[in-house]
C-alpha cells in the first residue's frame, strides 16, 4: 500500500488559503456518491501495457466504501475508461505524443468495450443497484468525455468520493474537474493507487490544498456512519 502522509507544504498551503485543516468535516451520504475510477483489468491485471500493481491492494478499501456507502443510503458508480479505434484520432495528441505507436494500440485494444481488459476486476463488489459509467478521457467529469455530472446532478448528488487509479492521472483530473463543477469533492488517500508513492503523495498534496479534501479509508466510513447515526437520534 502507499504512504499516505501528505507533505507539510500541503497541509501548510492548505491551512493558509481555509484557516482549517479539512474543507469538510462531515458528509451526507444521500447526497453523495463514491465513484471508482478505472478499477479494470486492464490496469489491475499482471502483464497489461497499463498495469499498476498497487491497485490490486487497494481493492479491500475499495469494497469496504462501497458497502458502508449501500448501507447508508449513499450511491456507488463504477466508471470505466473507454477506447475505441476513433480514439487513435480523435485523442491523437495522447495517442501520438504521451504514448509510441505500439503502446497506443495495445491500449486501445485493452479498453475496448467487451474486452477482457476492459472489464471492472473480479474481486471488486459491484452491486446490482450501482451504477456504471463509461468515460473516454482521463477525467470522468470533463464534460462530453462522460455523462457523469449530469446523472449525479438528476440524482441530487452535490458530494463525491474519489477512488481508483491511477491517482496523479485518472483520480486527480476527475477531481479536479468535479471540484470546478461546484461537487464537494474527496479524494481517498488509502484507496487510490499510482505506479509510485512519489507520484500518489504528490498528486494528494495537489488536490487537498485546493480540489479536494483527503481522508483516509477508515476516517470516511466514520464520517458517513455517524452521519447516519445522527439523523436516526434526530428522528426519534
């Protein structure tokens, strides 16, 4: 599993721009959805061109959310990334420039819908009543690259929490891109998953002085159970 300590200059940066550690310090799990990102075979699978081998550790957080989301009246989303040999021209500056002609195709190949590597891994929990999104570019709330924003706004969603892989690119442009579309935004330092600490450590420090607050796996269930807690005293 990843170190998840962030670095001082993010905790400094974050207590200058709020006066606070934490942005939010609860969350209502009816208005909020947990949305994995890209927890495939083809980024969790041993030999795939897009393999991230500390994303098959973080499969047990992953779960552990999703069921204490389903329990308290929250909602799971399931987004896969989605290519197609359109792609290759339509995202050539990605295709073209970040990756050489043999990884391109090879990857296109794998995200291809009803491709074995395109498929959600099989030791995650995915639920009947989750709901599953395709995406065609890192950001799942990017608008055009996926319907995400639109089904979360219908459903009354204004909260999200991020997980998946990889955290420093698919994780932290959808949080970001969620964050400027007014969501209330969490990124989950223990349930999302880079090639490196290095590159997970420094994407968290991004993201939590500005895009998103940081909590660990154990510290969200917390926060939506005594959510849930609270309103059933209330009611009574």
């Amino acid at each position: 599993m990843h170190k998840t300590e962030l670095p001082q200059y993010a905790i400094d940066g974050a207590l200058r721009r709020r006066g606070k550690l934490h942005q939010f310090e609860e969350i209502e799990p009816g208005k909020s959805a947990l949305v994995v990102i890209d927890m495939q075979n083809a980024f969790l699978q041993k030999g795939s061109p897009a393999e991230v081998p500390v994303a098959r550790e973080i499969v047990p957080n992953i779960n552990k959310l999703a069921a204490s989301f389903r329990a308290n009246g929250g909602t799971v989303v399931w987004v896969q990334m989605t290519q197609t040999e359109d792609s290759l021209v339509d995202w050539s500056v990605f295709y073209s420039g970040v990756n050489n002609p043999e990884r391109a195709g090879r990857m296109v190949g794998v995200l291809a819908e009803g491709s074995e590597g395109h498929a959600i891994w099989p030791e995650l929990d995915v639920a009947e009543e989750d709901l599953i999104v395709l995406k065609d570019r890192y950001s799942a709330f990017l608008p055009g690259a996926s319907d995400l924003a639109e089904i979360l706004e219908v459903k009354g969603i204004d909260t999200v929490v991020i997980t998946g892989t990889l955290t420093n690119v698919c994780s932290e442009s959808s949080a970001r891109d969620a964050m400027m579309l007014n969501f209330k935004t969490f990124i989950i330092s223990d349930a999302n998953a880079a090639p490196t600490d290095e590159e997970h450590i420094a994407s968290l420090a991004a993201l939590f002085q500005v895009f998103s607050d940081v909590y660990a796996t154990d510290e969200l269930i917390e926060m939506v159970e005594k959510h849930q807690q609270s309103g059933t005293v209330a009611a009574e």
